[in-house]
C-alpha cells in the first residue's frame, strides 16, 4: 500500500500557502508593509539555508543561468505577497493561476514545444475564466485594462512569472537541487528588498516601521513555515507523478478561497465563480494531460 504521506507533504503546502494572505495582512495592519515583509522572511530563510547548507553558494555563484530563475521566483514571490495583502484573495488567486495558460506560450516561445489543438483548447479556456473573472457585467473585454486594480495587475505580474520560473527550472534541471532552492529564495529575498526600498523613494510604499514585536514574531514564525512548506513540497513531488502533484496542489485555490471568504477578505460573485471554474478546469486538464 502507497504512503499517504507524499500527498499530505502536498497538502501542507498548499495550505500554507492557501492561507499565507492572513499573516501578511495582520503585519501590514501591524505597520510593515507586504514588501518589507517579503525582504525580512527570506533574509532568514537565505541566512538559515546557507548554514545549514553552506556550499550552496559557491553553486550559486558557478551558475550565472541561476540568476534568471532568482529575478522571476523573486518578482513573482513579491508579485503575490503583495497582492493577497491589498486586494480580494479569491481574485488573486484565480488569476494568479492563470500559470498552466502562460506555460503554453512560454514552452512554445522559449523550449519550441508547439501547442496541441488540447493546449489551445485550454488557452482559451482560461483566458475565458480570465475575463469573467477580471471585467464586470455589462463591458467588453476590450475595457479590461480600464477595470484593473494594484491587486489585479500584481497577480498577473505573479503569475506569469511563476510559469517563467517553472520553465526555467525544467531548463536548469541538471543543477543540484540546492543551488536552486538557494537562487529562488535569494530572488526573493534581494526583489523585496529592492522593491521595497524603490516604492518607498516613489511613496509607494510606507518607509520601514519601529520594531514590534507583533510584526517581527509573525514575519519570523512565517518565514519558517514556508521553508517547512518548501521542504514538504520537495518531498511530495518527488515521490508522485506529476499529475497527482498538480491535481493536490490546486486545493490551494479551495484553501485560500474559503478562508478568505469566511473572514471577509473576499466576495464571492456568480462571475467570479464562473471564471473561476473555468480557470482551475483548464490548471487541472493541463495537469491531466501529463499522465
């Protein structure tokens, strides 16, 4: 009998994730800022890494193909850190998960995999989802820049850069597993603090807060839980076929969706629904389409 536990790693991960737009809200209502936030977690997280695995730099530094990964996971990290703070969780995350549609287009642009009549199929499926989820009643699609909100474009920003980091990770997959762990999370680490410090300059973003210990502890206990998260998805991917890694991963949307709504950080609305199933039926064809 197959372990279960390969299935539940996957579920912690989505769940933690699922649920990570609560702690960043309580640290922004705290007085730091979702940018801030990201620069000090993965400071620890980088900083925890490289003592427990010191010689993960030196294979950083020997990959200059590394430092692409790092800019995509780090603006996608910051994308949708930013975004589950400022705006309607459900929202985000629906278009956040737009990824398997921008992988289409990313393989076929950058790995010269062609897209099946399927991938296509699924293309226009999400996007379908896409408008009804991003353009009210009664207006065309061709009015969806003139409806987007901070939220909205960070979750786009997010997730295309999401699928550009899987891609390039399919591209690096000859390079230690450490070395890219440690190149996404410097990515992270170094974007937040950049952005953060540019937003301020443009007053953007508010300047760093007094210390507090609320902010401080949550930023802290957060930051372990994802390394944890990490680790767990590492440890269920490699035990699973691909399609079951996606399948479970989804019910990060069932996580985030229904915490959101039950504390008022998201509004459910029949377009929103509907976009919504059109958008995850696309994610989970595309992780079908695998086996």
């Amino acid at each position: 009998m197959q372990s279960p536990l390969p299935v539940f790693a996957l579920l912690c991960n989505a769940f933690l994730w699922g649920l990570s737009w609560w702690p960043f809200r309580q640290m922004q209502a705290a007085g730091l800022h979702p940018l801030w936030a990201t620069a000090l977690m993965y400071t620890l997280v980088c900083a925890v890494m490289l003592v427990v695995r010191p010689g993960s730099l030196r294979e950083l530094l020997a990959q200059p193909a590394l430092w692409l990964l790092a800019l995509n996971s780090g603006v996608n990290n910051m994308a949708f850190n930013w975004a589950v703070t400022v705006g309607d969780v459900v929202r985000v995350v629906l278009v956040f998960y737009l990824m398997p549609a921008w992988l289409v287009l990313l393989a076929w642009r950058i790995l010269g995999e062609r897209p099946t009549p399927q991938a296509l199929a699924r293309l226009a499926l999400a996007f379908g989802g896409l408008a009804l989820v991003l353009v009210p009643a009664g207006t065309t699609p061709g009015r969806l820049l003139a409806h987007l909100s901070l939220a909205d474009g960070l979750a786009l920003l997010g997730g295309f850069t999401f699928a550009v980091t899987n891609v390039l990770l399919r591209r690096l997959h000859t390079v230690p597993g450490q070395a890219r762990m440690l190149a996404m999370f410097a990515g992270c680490m170094l974007l937040g603090w950049m952005s953060a410090l540019a937003g301020e300059a443009l007053g953007a973003v508010p300047a760093f807060p007094a210390f507090d210990l609320r902010w401080a502890a949550l930023a802290a206990v957060l930051a372990l839980l994802l390394m944890f998260g990490n680790w767990a998805l590492q440890y269920g991917a490699a035990r699973l076929p691909t399609a079951i890694t996606g399948v479970v991963m989804l019910s990060e949307v069932l996580f985030a969706s229904v915490s959101s709504v039950l504390l008022g950080a998201a509004e459910l609305h029949a377009r929103t629904v509907a976009g919504g199933a059109l958008i995850v039926l696309a994610a989970l064809w595309a992780t079908l389409q695998r086996r």
